[in-house]
C-alpha cells in the first residue's frame, strides 16, 4: 500500500513539474515574441507542446499555432506546415490560421493543397475585407500556379554556389564602372560577432563583396573590413548613381526592446567605406524601414516600411533626394502595393522598377514583379501594369533581390527555393530579349575622362533625356531602332561635341559606341592628322577628315572664335620657319571659310618653332621617356637619344587651336 502511495505522490509531482515547466517555457516564448525573437519563442513553445499531456487537446493546439507562427516567420516551412496541421487537428484555428497554412502550402508547391485551405478561409468568417482579397487572390495563385510552372518562359537561372556559403547570402548588387563587383548580404561565419540571433538563430549579417580580377574571373567573396559592418545586422544595400554613397539596411539589437529595421547611409573614401549613418526618412521611431534602391537618375529612394498610412503590411515607399537632404516621403501606391507584403524594390538601368510581392497572384513565398518606367512615370498605374516574369525567375519559394548587369535582362537574384531551413541563396539570371544600347565616352581631346560631364541626348520620338557619365567618362543608354537621335556632350570648361544616331531592328542585342572628344577653352588642342606637301603649304588630301570634323565643332559651337596656329621643329632658320608656319595657318583657315566658317571667327598664326610643346600627361603613356610639363626646347631635344629627337621634332610639328572668345554674336546689335 505504501509502494502505491509512493507511485501516486511521483506521478502526481511529475505531472505539475511538467505543467510548471510548460507554462515556464511558454512565458519566456511570450517574451521572445514580444521582441520579435521568433527562433528563440520557437525553441520555448516546442518545448511547452512537448510538454503539453496529448488529452488536454485545445492548449496543444494552441500552443501548436504559436510554433508555427514563429516558423512562418523564420521562414521554416515545413516545420510550419506541421504546427499548423496540429493546429488544426486540435481544432484550435479560424480563418487566418488556415490563410497561413494556405501560404506555406504554396511555399511547399503543394498547390491542390493550398487551394482547398484558401477556399477553407473564405469560407469561414473573415475578419476584414483585406483578408479576404489576399485568400481570393491566393486562390487563383494555386489554381495558376501549375500551369505558370508548366509554360516557362525565356529566362534561364542558375545557382552561383560560388557567392554561396552554409548560411543565407542575399540581396546580390553589382557595383563598379564595368559591373565588375557584387555586394550581398550573408550570415557566413566569417560575419563579425560571435553571438547567434534570436530571430534567426544565425549570425547577425554583414555586407560581404566579390571582384572580378583582370580575366573577368570573380574572386573568393570577402566582408568588407571597415567600420561598416558592426555586430549589428546589416545588408540589403544599393549604390547612389556615381557609386559613392552606399545606402543599406541595419537592425540593431535590444534585449528590452524590439528591433526595427533602419535604412543608413555609407561614404566612400578612396576604397573604404566609413561608418555608417542614420538616414532620417521621418520622425516615426516605431517603424520599420528597409531595402533601400536609388532611382537610375539619383532623384529618388525607395524602400520598404510599414508606417501608418500603407496600405497593409509592408508598402514599397519613396523619398525625394535632394542636396539638402531627403524630401517628403510618399506611398507609391495601388496597384503595386497591395492588402499583402511588397519587399525589396529595385531598379533596372533602363528605369524599370522591380520588386517583390505576396500579395499578388504568384508561384509561393514572394515573387518578383515589374513595372516598366513608361507606365511608371504615368499619371496612373493600372493593374496590368504589374508584370509577373513567370517561372524558372519566380518559384513556389521566396524570390526576390534582383541587380542587373548593364542594360541587357541578365545578372543576379536572391531565392530560398527548395532550402529546408528556409535559407536564402544566389542564383544568376538571363532573359536573351533584344536589347539595343549606345555606350559613349566623354574625354578631353589628348587627355582623359570627364566624369563631371553631361550628354543631352533628344530623339524624334519625344526622348529628351540628360545623362550623367561615370567615372570613366561613359555611359550606357537604351536606344530604340528607327529613331533618330541627337547626343550633345557638355562639360565646363569644354567645348561642346555632338554625335547623330539612327539604328535599325537587329536580331540580337547590340552596343553602338560613340566617342565625345571635348576641346578644352584654356589649353591648346592639337588637330590630328593635319599634313602639308614637303615644305609647303599646300594641305594634302588625307588632311580632309580632321579639317571637316573642325568644321562640324565650329559649327557646333557657334559663339567660339579660334587663334589657328601653325607649329615648326628647330630645323631651318627661325624667319623662314615663321614664314612657313603661317602660310599653313593661312591654308587651314582658307579651308574652314570655303566650308562656311565665318573669317572674322578665324586668326591664322604662323609661331615656327617660337612655341615648342609642352608636354601633357595623356602623352607620356604612349612616350614614357617624356615627363609631365616637360618643354620640347632645342636645348631639350639634343639631350635625348636620336631616336627620341625625331619623335619630339614630329611632336613639335603640329597644328593646333586655342579658344579665344566664347561670345561671337551674342551681342550683335540689330
């Protein structure tokens, strides 16, 4: 008797240590929630449903729905989809629960499977009208889902296993002049600190980057090891259009206090990027704000937030950029943002906005989706103005953090499709739709890039556009066939160049290339290619090009008068040298007024050897026996090896303009 006595007391003991402990468990989950630590809740309620006797059936399944909640959060389906099965075998669910189990339903491609809890939902009482659309919406998702899977379409994709690691790598961005570098964000080992998140249950992010070498070889990723990375998490980042302002996402931790999202601001010095800063969108402290991407103009960033006044969940937003700072922020609106959750906004060269969406019809998870910059621009979106690329680029997984490479439909993305953890990795895109692009090049005439330059290009079909060159003095546009188009390049301090275009349809995409040789206002400019019989000054023939190209600048230019001067070695005595020199300025000029060049815009100076060349820097790369600023005196010269004398005598023979007025007719009297 007293044996079963015994039994009872340590049963009945075990059975409240058990309660106790479960209920322990579930306060520190409750906690975890609250602060928006999903991994660390969902260790606790597993944990308290372990613990949770199979009879009491409604706390099971309550205690099930908060399990899955956190592993819907996490990104953890099929851990999800089984907590919310429990869920509903316990009978603890509505509407919203079997909304949910519907959507990891469509993450898992169990479409048939979705489709019967979405309709499920619709027919229990929904709570608000939003709810409603979103179940209508992913049930024509899993009825289409299969049909979207089975038609395909032109893109190719591939996992870059190379930029991936054991943990997420996402949000791909190409970076530098040729797109020869590739920041993403991951939670690698190798990211800074060495504490796990209570959200994820991985390491906090950082920023982490690739570069191709001299081959076009993509070199092993590294973090960036700057003060940019913390022990904070960090990533989702883009670039201001001449690439040096990094805009990024950073979430900082509290143990008191949920972490909302921020959107800062990096600069780079030479190629560091400095400690980042807080970019003030608006006074709301209580909001989340993200995934920042730069308009291909400079004049906008857009990003993801869920302050008051969206339109559910998380909304695509933008702000104006000024020099000032940022202006007021702005909803982008229906049709793009939805009753859902839109992410990850992004941009196309060609002005295309990018993002990604659950609340559209999809494959599952968020999809990628596009609005073209015509129907973006316009007085109104309308809803078949949202494009849906399809699949293999759209999966039943999370798809989303597109960069391109250029103007052409290619380059990187970010998806979790068919990871069981629900991590995120990069995969490479293609489309091989036609596209048609001019790339130009704006440089001082003999000397290098003008990356402080503009190119205004005008087309007969209403383009009107003004561009903004890198730092290597080039830019790329898309052009359309049968348009005629004007470029005009212009820089401070230069003349102005202009360049005509008109293409044809091709049948696979073409770069055209158009140089922009701008003339200086304050230093001499050599005319190339100039030449004159053997001690004469009669022009030969092959002079023609040079000459009828000086003709169109002057033509160009019409407000500029020009000192043409003719240039001799020290061969020869001074006087006859002189003499000879300005009978060639004389020649030139003479052909520039037959060809329509006003005289009076013209003085022909004959200098023979009084004026020997100074040396630019431009030049020692093709001569490195020559210095920067060197003078080609007679004294110079025969210092040098004979070889090199006659390269500087053939240097010092030359034609050349300088600028002297940038007013001609601008103050005619009428």
């Amino acid at each position: 008797m007293r044996n079963v006595v015994h039994i009872i007391i340590i049963t009945v003991c075990a059975i409240l240590l058990t309660g106790c402990g479960a209920e322990q468990a579930m306060k520190k989950g409750d906690r975890f929630y609250a602060l928006g630590e999903y991994f660390d809740a969902s260790n606790q309620y597993k944990k308290a449903y372990s613990q949770t006797p199979s009879k009491e059936r409604a706390l099971r399944g309550q205690r099930a729905l908060k399990m899955a909640e956190c592993y819907r959060r996490i990104n953890y389906t099929q851990k999800a989809i089984a907590a919310y099965n429990n869920a509903v075998r316990y009978k603890q669910t509505d509407s919203l629960t079997y909304f949910h189990l519907a959507q990891q339903l469509m993450k898992n491609g169990s479409y048939k499977d979705a489709a019967k809890y979405f309709q499920m939902a619709l027919d229990s009482s929904l709570t608000s009208k939003s709810l409603t659309s979103l179940a209508k919406t992913g049930l024509r998702s899993a009825l289409q889902a299969p049909d979207w899977k089975k038609e395909g379409s032109a893109y190719t994709v591939k996992r870059e296993n190379f930029f991936n690691s054991r943990r997420s790598d996402y949000s791909p961005m190409l970076a530098g002049e040729e797109n020869n570098q590739l920041f993403f964000t991951s939670t690698r080992n190798q990211a800074k600190g060495d504490e796990f998140s209570g959200i994820t249950g991985i390491k906090n992010a950082d920023i982490f980057y690739s570069q191709k070498d001299e081959k076009g070889k993509w070199q092993r990723p590294e973090v960036i090891d700057s003060e940019l990375n913390t022990e904070e998490d960090e990533g989702a980042c883009c670039f201001s259009p001449d690439g040096r302002t990094m805009y990024l996402t950073q979430c900082r931790a509290d143990a008191s206090y949920p972490r909302y999202a921020t959107i800062m601001t990096s600069k780079r010095s030479d190629a560091a990027w400095s400690k980042a800063s807080d970019l003030k969108l608006t006074r709301d402290t209580l909001s989340a704000y993200a995934h920042p991407a730069v308009s291909p103009d400079g004049e906008w960033l857009y990003f993801t937030s869920n302050m008051p006044g969206g339109m559910g969940g998380y909304d695509i937003w933008r702000v104006r950029l000024t020099s000032n700072g940022v202006g007021g922020v702005e909803n982008v609106g229906a049709p793009i943002n939805t009753a859902g959750d839109e992410f990850f906004p992004t941009f196309r060269p060609n002005g295309d906005l990018y993002f990604s969406s659950d609340g559209h019809e999809g494959m599952g998870g968020l999809d990628i989706y596009y609005v073209e910059k015509e129907k973006l621009e316009a007085a109104r979106i309308l809803p078949t103005d949202i494009n849906h690329p399809g699949y293999p680029l759209n999966s039943q997984g999370d798809d989303f953090g597109m960069t391109f490479e250029g103007l052409l439909n290619k380059g990187f993305f970010s998806s979790n499709r068919g990871d069981g953890k629900g991590w995120d990795h990069i995969y490479s895109f293609y489309n091989p739709e036609i596209v048609q692009t001019v790339k130009g090049w704006v440089y001082e005439q003999d000397g290098y890039e003008l990356p402080e330059a503009q190119v205004y290009m005008v087309g007969n079909d209403g383009t009107n556009l003004k561009l903004s060159v890198k730092g290597d003095g080039s830019f790329t546009q898309a052009i359309k066939p049968g348009v005629d188009y004007v470029f005009l390049g212009t820089c401070k301090g230069f003349l102005n160049h202009q360049e005509q275009l008109r293409v044809e349809p091709v049948t696979e995409s073409e770069e055209y290339v158009l140089q922009f040789p701008l003339a200086s206002i304050t230093a001499p400019v050599l005319i190339d290619n100039i030449f004159y019989d053997f001690d004469k000054a009669t022009l030969r023939p092959e002079s023609t090009e040079a000459l009828d190209k000086l003709v169109a600048l002057l033509n160009e230019n019409p407000n500029v008068t020009i000192e043409l001067s003719s240039h001799c070695d020290y061969k020869g005595s001074a006087e006859y040298n002189k003499r000879l020199a300005q009978r060639r300025a004389e020649s030139v000029v003479a052909y520039l007024t037959a060809h329509g060049i006003a005289n009076d815009r013209l003085k022909p100076v004959g200098y023979g050897k009084e004026k020997p060349k100074t040396i630019r820097r431009k030049l020692t790369e093709k001569y490195p026996f020559l210095k920067e600023n060197d003078v080609l005196t007679e004294e110079y010269i025969k210092t040098l090896s004979e070889e090199q004398q006659e390269i500087c005598n053939q240097l010092n023979r030359r034609t050349e303009f300088i600028v002297l007025r940038t007013t001609y007719g601008l103050f005619q009297k009428k």
